[in-house]
C-alpha cells in the first residue's frame, strides 16, 4: 500500500552531559537509584541559548551532509516536537527559514513522546496518496527547559536532542509495512506540563510550567499499551516476531523496555536504545536510537523495524518500517 521509504537520517544532541552525579548535586538523589529505576547513566543539556529549533536543524543539516542531498526540493516539512522555542511561529517555519527552501509548506505537531512515529504515518500518507513527493520529519526537544530540577522524580528522566529523516517518494521499495495508534484522553492528567489553564477535568494543576508526572501510572500504561500495540502490528502485517530485525520502543526508561519485551517476548539484544545516554529525550528518542543503531553496525539497509512511540496525551503509535 505504501509508496514512500525514508532515504537518510541525521542527528543531534547539545554538547554538554549532565551526569546522575551531577544531578546528586541538585536533589536527594543517588546514582544506583537512578540506573536501577531507569537505566539512565547521561543525558545531553541545551545551552541557555539553544533551543529545539537548533537542534532540529543541526540533525537535518548533519543528514544533508551525511547523505549528500538537497533539501531544496523538500514539499513538506513536518516538526514533532512538545517543547517549541515559542507557541508560534512553529519550530517547522523555523528549520525552513534557515534552509531557505522555496517552496514548501511547514507543520509542527505534537504529539510528546510518540511524536516522531506519528509524524512518520502522516508523511507516508501525504506521500503514498499522491499529495507530497519529499517531506522533511524533524524530531527535537528541549526538555530540560521545562524541567522542575527541584523534582527528584522527574529531573533525573529528561535530556535534550533532536533527528531528522527525509521520507520520499520509492513506490518500488515502500516501506511502510505497517502502522497502529491509539489514545487514552482521560489519562492526560498523568503526566503533563501546565499551560494557559491551570486545571484538567476540574483537577488543579501544579508545575508552573514544569513537567509533572505519576511515573507509577505512566508506566503501567506504557508497558501494557506498547505491548499489545506490537502484536496488533505483527498481526496486520501477517508477520512473526523472529521476522523483525529492530523493535525501538521510545526511550523513556529502560525498565520500560525490559518490562514491554518481557510482555511481548521479544530478546531485549533486539531493541535499539537512546536512554542509557541520553535520557528520556520524548520524540527524538526513537531517531536517535535508530542512529545508535547505524553507528554501532547493528541497523542495516533492508532491516525490517518495528518502533513505537508513546507519551503523554495519552497517546501511543507504532509502525513497521523497512529501513
Ligand atoms: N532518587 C531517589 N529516590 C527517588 C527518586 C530519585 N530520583 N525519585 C523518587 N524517589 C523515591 C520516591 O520518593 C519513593 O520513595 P517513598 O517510597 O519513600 O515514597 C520511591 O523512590 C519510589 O518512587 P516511585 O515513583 O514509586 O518509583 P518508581 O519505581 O515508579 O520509579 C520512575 C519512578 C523512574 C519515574 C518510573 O515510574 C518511570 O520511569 N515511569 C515512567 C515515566 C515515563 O516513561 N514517562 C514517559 C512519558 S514522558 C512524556 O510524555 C513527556
């Protein structure tokens, strides 16, 4: 059904780490706490002067150099991204204004954590129904800016990244094998960052702006959500597990990974990972995992990869790809 294949992918994290030591610094907090719990060891932080739309374009500009192409007839740029340098002008008018493409039209869309893998179906939708030929995903956040480092359970989750992928027109090799979503609306109050109103469902929100979270919850539905959402993919594209090269689950804490694998018996050697470096990165979690994947000589050209994004909404999505 599909008729686009993404062509290239390029990345980016800010330079500076914050280590679980430096974070010991800042609350109560200890390193084996935070392995045990989460997995994570570093995160990367944006400069005070460095905001998503940045690190958007420097993953996509890290791609044009990779892969040597234009972007200059890109017809669509999509940016997944919860955390914008401003509400408005979007973070997509932003990448396009610094590659001065003429003409093409600029989208942001959030859908927090599960952002890239929903961007991702709309761009092979727009480019298999005929509408678009080459569109430009971005996926970047800067999460330590709506941090709370007062927090203990939430500022050792969060780092800050960004990747880009181009997904174009290939109806010879498609390769989009697959793809499920869903949405549980009334658990929005489970993980947030306050805004405008300052009440959900006549609850009272805390956080000033900061991000807030039942981690208990969030994890619950996650490990239960994402690992009936891979059978229902596996089942719709008649596939089996062992058919499967890659599963990327969105980097929000290992033992999340480990949990959904255990459901899902999937080997956790078969997952690609961003958290133990870089934290929970929200939508850039998944290319930045995909781009481990590449480095470390794992993901290879033909792979067949099941990823799945999912966050705060609550909302999840996951697609079978062919990388
Ligand atoms: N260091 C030491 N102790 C801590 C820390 C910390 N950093 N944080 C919490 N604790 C304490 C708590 O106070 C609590 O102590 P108590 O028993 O004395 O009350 C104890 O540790 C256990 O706390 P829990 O919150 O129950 O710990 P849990 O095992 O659930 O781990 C965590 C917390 C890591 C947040 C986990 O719940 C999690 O990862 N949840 C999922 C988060 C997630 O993936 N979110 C994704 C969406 S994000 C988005 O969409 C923007």
């Amino acid at each position: 059904l599909s008729k686009a294949r993404i062509t290239a992918i390029g990345t980016y994290v800010p330079e500076a780490i914050m280590t679980n030591e430096d974070l010991e610094r800042l609350v109560d907090t200890n390193d084996e706490w935070i392995v045990q719990r989460t997995g994570i060891k570093t995160r990367h932080i944006a400069a005070s002067d460095e905001f998503t739309s940045n690190l958007c374009i420097r993953a996509a500009e890290k791609l044009r150099d990779t892969y040597a192409v234009s972007l200059d007839d890109v017809d669509l740029i999509i940016a997944a991204t919860a955390t914008p340098d401003y509400s408005f002008p979007s973070v997509s008018c932003r990448v396009q204004a610094h590659f001065g493409i003429k003409e093409t039209g600029a989208i942001d869309l959030n859908a927090t954590c599960a952002g890239f893998s929903y961007a991702l179906h709309v761009a092979n939708g727009l480019i298999t129904s005929g509408l678009h030929k080459k569109i430009l995903v971005v996926a970047g956040e800067t999460m330590s800016k709506i941090t709370d480092y007062t927090d203990r359970s939430t500022c050792i989750l969060f780092g800050d990244g960004a990747g880009a992928v181009l997904v174009e027109y290939d109806p010879e090799q498609a390769g989009f094998e697959s793809f499920t979503m869903g949405t549980q609306g009334s658990g929005g109050i489970h993980v947030y960052q306050s805004g405008l109103s300052t009440q959900m469902d006549q609850t009272p929100l805390a956080g000033d702006g900061r991000i807030v979270q039942n981690g208990r919850e969030v994890f619950k539905w996650a490990v239960r959500t994402v690992s009936e959402g891979i059978n229902t993919l596996l089942e719709q594209a008649g596939l089996e597990l062992d058919q499967i090269d890659w599963v990327v689950p969105h980097s929000a804490n290992l033992r999340i990974i480990e949990s959904i694998c255990e459901k899902a018996d999937i080997p956790l050697s078969k997952t690609l990972q961003s958290v133990q470096e870089m934290g929970n990165t929200s939508s850039a979690s998944i290319p930045l995992a995909l781009q481990a994947g590449i480095d470390h000589q794992q993901l290879k050209y033909g792979d067949r990869v099941l990823i799945y994004g999912f966050g705060s909404g609550l909302t999840h999505s996951g697609l079978i790809i062919r990388w």
